[in-house]
C-alpha cells in the first residue's frame, strides 16, 4: 500500500480492529436516508463546512459509509486518506491549515484538484475501543476549530458508534 504521510497509519492492533469493523457488516451497506445521513448533515452545518463523511477504515481502502458533498460508498486508498491517520488517535485529529503540515504535503487530496485545506475527524471508537473509523469534516478554505469544536464532534462520532451498535444488536 502506498502511504503519501511518511507516517506510520497501521495501528498495533489492526487485525483485532479490522475483524471488529467486520463483525458489523457495515462496509457495503448504503441508506439514502437514516440517522447516518442526518448525522452527516447535522455535522455540515453545525460546523459550517461543504463536506461531512462516516468513513471506516478497511484493510487497504477507506469507505465512505455515509455523506454530505460527497457520494456515499466512495473508496479512497488508505495510504491517500486522511482518516488512516485519525484512527491512530483517541480523540480529535485537526488540521487548520493542510497546506502546514508536512505530513500532508505529498498527500494528492492536499497537493491536486481537490485541494483539501481543512481537515477536523474524531475516531469511532467501539465499547471495546477499536477506532474503525471516522466523522470527518472537510473543506477547502482553512480554518480554526476551537476545543470545544473538537468535543462536539467526538459527541457526534459517539452518536454514530451509538447507531452502529444498535444495528448490530438487530
């Protein structure tokens, strides 16, 4: 798998983790409506921004699971994502400026036509603590996100996970 970061994105725990996104059976299921689409909205605007995603992370690709300003079910290469990087993480990843980060600056997301400048994501994290994924917040001008930005977001991450399980519990 290519990796445009230069940073470690495989997590020590990732055959656990990717067993645990499977067991829910999510990966290729698609709603044009439900509460992962509302989420999604609810986040855009809350925050303001053109785009809002659910990604999980698989093995070599993430899926787009749900979104606004984006089609769900889009795959990115995992080494391309920026979620890969927000997995690794307990709470928020947040960059204000993509252009200032060297992490990203090899990453074509940033660097080509869709010209990534912000980029805020907090992990979905199970009862058992796998980050399977992620609720990501994208836009193309940079900006801040306070604190209690990032606090409001993880809150929305949970409300996915909340769904997420309860799906599974059907």
């Amino acid at each position: 798998m290519d990796n445009t970061f230069g940073l470690p994105i495989i997590p020590a725990n990732e055959q656990d983790r990717l067993a645990k996104l499977r067991s829910y059976d999510i990966l290729d299921t698609y709603q044009e409506e439900g509460p992962f689409k509302h989420i999604a909205a609810m986040a855009s605007r809350m925050f303001n921004v053109p785009i809002a995603l659910i990604n999980l992370v698989e093995k070599d690709y993430v899926v787009t699971r749900q979104a606004v300003g984006m089609e769900p079910g889009t795959q990115v290469p995992r080494g391309t994502s920026l979620c890969s990087l927000a997995i690794l993480r307990d709470h928020s990843t947040v960059f204000e400026n993509a252009l200032e980060e060297p992490c990203l600056l090899s990453n074509p997301l940033v660097t080509g036509d869709f010209n990534l400048r912000f980029y805020a994501a907090a992990p979905l994290t199970t009862a058992d603590g796998y980050n399977i994924g992620a609720l990501c917040l994208v836009d193309k001008e940079p900006r801040t996100f306070t604190e209690v930005d990032q606090k409001i977001l993880e809150n929305l991450a949970s409300v996915v996970m909340d769904e997420i399980q309860r799906g599974n519990q059907s």
